[in-house]
C-alpha cells in the first residue's frame, strides 16, 4: 500500500515498497488524450509483444497484474474503455471524475533475472487542470492571476467587458458572480473552455457538464462558481478587494473550502509523483487558436512548476526526519515528458516532426528552470486509426467522425475515405494564421482480440523512459 498524503507517508511508502515501485502523473487539459494513452498504454504493457511495441533487444514484459486499489479514489475503468474502443468503435466517453490503476510488472532484461516494477497511474477530468494553479496560491494571488490572464487576451477581454466594468464598482455579490458566470458562459459558446475556473461550473462533482443546448444565461443559472449555489466566488481585483473587504473575506473562505476538496486530493498526488508526463494535441492547438495556445501553454507551465513544489533536501527534512530521509530519499518528481499526442492526424513523418517541435516551443524555457533530473519530448499516436497515402498535398484515409457540413456520421455508417489534413507547420503560427487548420476526427480501429493491443506510434520511445530502458 502507499500512503502519501501525510508527513509519514512518504517515509512508509519508501519502505515497503520496492524500489522500482513509479507514480507517473498523466496530466493534460480536457480531450489531450489521457484516457486513449492509458488504456492503450495498459493493453500494451499486459499483452507486451515486442513486434508490437518494441522495448529493445531481449527487453520484454513477462507479466502485468492489477495490484491493489486506493482508499479514496475509483479504479481507472481499463476494461471498460478498451471493450468501447473494440465493441463499439468509438472513443472512451470523457472523464467525470478521477481514477487510479496500479500495476505490477515481471520485466525480463536479457539474461538477467526478472525484476518486479510497479507502476501507478491516474486519469483524472482535463477540466480540474486549469484549477492547479490554486494549489499554491491564496484566493488574492489567484484572483490575480485570472484577471490578468482575461486582460493578456483579446478575445477575452472583450467576453469580459461586462464583468470588468462591474467589477470596478461592486454594488451586489449576487450581481458580480452572475456577470463572472456570463463571461466563462460566453467563453463557453466560443469552445474557450481552457479559462474556466473554478472547473465545476464546467464539470461539478457529480461529473455533470452544462447542457450543451444552453445558453450563457441558463448556465449562470444552473451551474456555480463554488462547491454549491451557497458558497460561490469569483474572483476580484486588488481594488475591488480593498473596497469590498467583507466580500473579499467570503470569497477567500469558500476559495480555502473549495481548494481543499476539489484541488489538494488531485494535485497532491500528481505532486507526489516519480514521473509526470504532460499530453499536449497540437491539431487541437493549431484548429482552436491563439486564446487555446495562451491557455494550454498556462496550464502546462503551471503543471511544470508542480516538479518544484518540494523543495529538495530540506522539505524532505522537514517530512521524515534525517534518519527517514538517509533510509528512503522522498520521492519527488525526477523526471518529465512532454507527449504530443494524436500523431495520427498528420500524413507525414514531417508533420510528426513538427508536432515536436512545436511542443518543445511551448515548454521549453519553463523546463530548463525546474528541479527536475531529466526530461524529453516525445510524439505518439497510442490508438493509430489512420493510414497515410502520400499524394500531393499529403492524404490519410480513416473512418470520419463528421462530414463536410459538421455534422456527426454515425460509427457504423461512416465509411473508409481518404481526407487531407493540414500541414503541421514548424513554427507556431502568427496572428493571422491560425484560422486556417483542420484535423478531422476519425473512428478508432483497434483489433477485436482481447491479448492485440491496439496500433500505436511512438509509445515504445515513452515506456522505455518510464522504465528506465
Ligand atoms: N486519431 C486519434 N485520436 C485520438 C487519439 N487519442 C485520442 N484521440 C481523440 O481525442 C479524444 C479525447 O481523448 P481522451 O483520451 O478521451 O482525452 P482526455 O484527455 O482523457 O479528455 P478528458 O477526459 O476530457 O480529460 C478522443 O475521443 C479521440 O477523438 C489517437 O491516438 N488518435
Ligand atoms: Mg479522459
């Protein structure tokens, strides 16, 4: 068993695990792929086949068991995702609420001995990432930071006009949390769900979402800013805060209630983590444009700072004692991966080749600040449902989720069709060029056997990091 989430935990997890026991953080925004790249990645390292994903010479996973559970977090459905990719073609449903899986692992190097690995993994709803950066920061530092994200954005600042002009003279609680609402609802319409935070007014506790046939004005109405209707907050700037000190106050409590039961249990455990890899989908990217940039480059930099957290020798003092830190070093984020995932909605290895590029653009200056002993950038496809077919521009055939009108196929009449998907550029692109790109959505195909697992790209380069291959 690991016992994180104390002082002591640290210190019992070092012992009575073995020391190839992993937590490996898998954190991205919503639709980054998570759940795709775990399940595949537990269908790969239960039926490992070395022509399927080749670990190196002799390198081969003997034996991969589900161990344990946790206390207070469900299990990671893998059946059930992989039995929807396999029986129903389509895609795992998008995650409500957060899931652990632990495995434990017969590796076979050579001739060497076995050794036994365990990996631990989570998947947790993409949305609850743009809430990480409340973990370190008080309501006023929170606060801040949002508004200055609003102002650093023009779209934004135009959706928030309202809000920012009520804000400036608050006369009603009731009023400046509906007008905080109206602005993520109208960022909402315009698929900006990147800046919602608190995350519950776009996915609550209970795992429900707001009515996709809504309006702004309905969701203000049904959905909060806060644990429930009673405790919402929103956040006010350093004027408003001094002016309002009462409201400032009931806001920076329900904030500390909110923080503590939504944010810290997840946060916690990924800041606990061996390893953390960060999902990035560049075709998202690049089709939803600068304000999608400006928010996923956020959360991912935010998710970086998490490797910093502890803060080496002296925290690890302060956890478990000198002689708790001599017998088992408490863990901390040592190494990182930065994933562009999706590599199948691209038609040539070019294209891939940009997908790593650009990530590296995006995250490179934060990485060579952090604590962390090592990191790498890698591209994968986990669930490969497209085949390239050259041409000029470059094709890919694969089963289309939606026609030319936008409208959904359904699985089993979408047909095989060949489709041109945009270039990946080498850049990341100026102002005036982000309008122009699309990736389509395609059908899975994975095989209906039970021991394949499904065709993947890339993910070998990723497990050998992870097992230190
Ligand atoms: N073509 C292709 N599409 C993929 C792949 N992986 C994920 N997708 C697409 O991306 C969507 C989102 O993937 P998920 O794994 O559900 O994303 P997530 O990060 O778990 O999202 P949340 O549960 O919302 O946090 C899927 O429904 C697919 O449409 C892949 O390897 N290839
Ligand atoms: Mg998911």
């Amino acid at each position: 068993m690991r016992v994180k989430e104390n002082l002591l935990g640290t210190a019992y997890n070092r012992l009575s695990a073995t020391r190839s026991s992993q937590r490996i953080a898998i954190v991205g925004s919503q639709a980054s792929g998570k759940t795709v790249f775990l399940t595949s990645l537990i269908s790969h390292l239960k039926h490992h086949d070395p022509k399927a994903m080749n670990l190196g010479q002799g390198v081969e996973i003997l034996k991969c068991e589900e161990v344990g559970g946790s206390l207070s977090l469900a299990k990671f459905p893998y059946e059930y995702n992989r039995s929807t990719l396999v029986h129903d073609n389509t895609w795992p449903a998008k995650t409500t609420d957060a899931s652990v899986i632990k495995l434990e692992l017969k590796l076979k190097k050579g001739r060497k001995r076995p050794e036994q690995v365990i990996l631990e993994f989570m998947d947790f709803p993409g949305e609850r990432a743009v809430d990480f950066q409340m973990f370190t920061r008080s309501y006023e530092e929170w606060s801040d930071m949002v508004l200055d994200s609003i102002q650093a954005d023009c779209c934004y600042a135009e959706l928030a006009r309202e809000f920012n002009a009520l804000s400036e003279n608050i006369t009603d609680e009731k009023e400046v949390t509906y007008a905080y609402k109206k602005f993520l609802g109208n960022a909402l319409t315009q698929r900006y769900s990147r800046i919602i935070t608190p995350s519950v007014f776009l996915i609550d506790c209970e795992g429900t979402r707001p009515d996709a046939d809504g309006t702004p004005d309905i969701w203000c109405r049904e959905r909060f800013c806060g644990l429930s209707a009673a405790e919402e907050f929103v956040p006010l700037s350093k004027p408003s805060r001094l002016n309002n000190k009462k409201l400032a106050a009931k806001f920076a409590d329900r904030y500390r209630k909110y923080k503590r039961k939504v944010v810290t249990p997840l946060v916690k455990w990924l800041s606990d983590a061996d390893q953390m890899f960060i999902l990035l989908d560049t075709p998202q990217i690049l089709a939803g444009g600068s304000s999608m940039y400006n928010d996923e480059q956020a959360i991912a930099e935010q998710v970086i700072e998490l490797c910093d957290y502890k803060k080496g020798f002296w925290h690890d003092l302060f956890q478990v004692g000198f002689l708790g830190w001599l017998l088992c070093k408490p863990s901390r984020i040592r190494q990182v991966g930065i994933v562009a995932t999706k590599s199948d909605m691209v038609a040539t290895n070019d294209d891939i080749d940009n997908m790593e590029s650009l990530i590296r653009q995006m995250t490179y200056k934060k990485l060579r600040g952090i604590s962390a002993d090592k990191f790498d950038f890698f591209t994968c496809s986990t669930v490969v449902s497209t085949e390239p077919v050259g041409g000029r521009p470059p094709r890919l055939r694969g089963r289309l989720v939606y026609n030319a009108q936008g409208e959904k196929i359904s699985e089993s009449s979408s047909e095989i069709v060949e489709f041109t998907p945009s270039r990946m550029p080498e850049f990341w692109p100026n102002d005036d060029e982000w309008d122009n790109y699309s990736f389509p959505d395609v059908y899975p195909q994975v095989s209906a056997r039970r021991d394949t697992p499904p065709r993947q790209e890339g993910l070998e380069r990723i497990v050998k990091f992870i097992l230190g291959l």
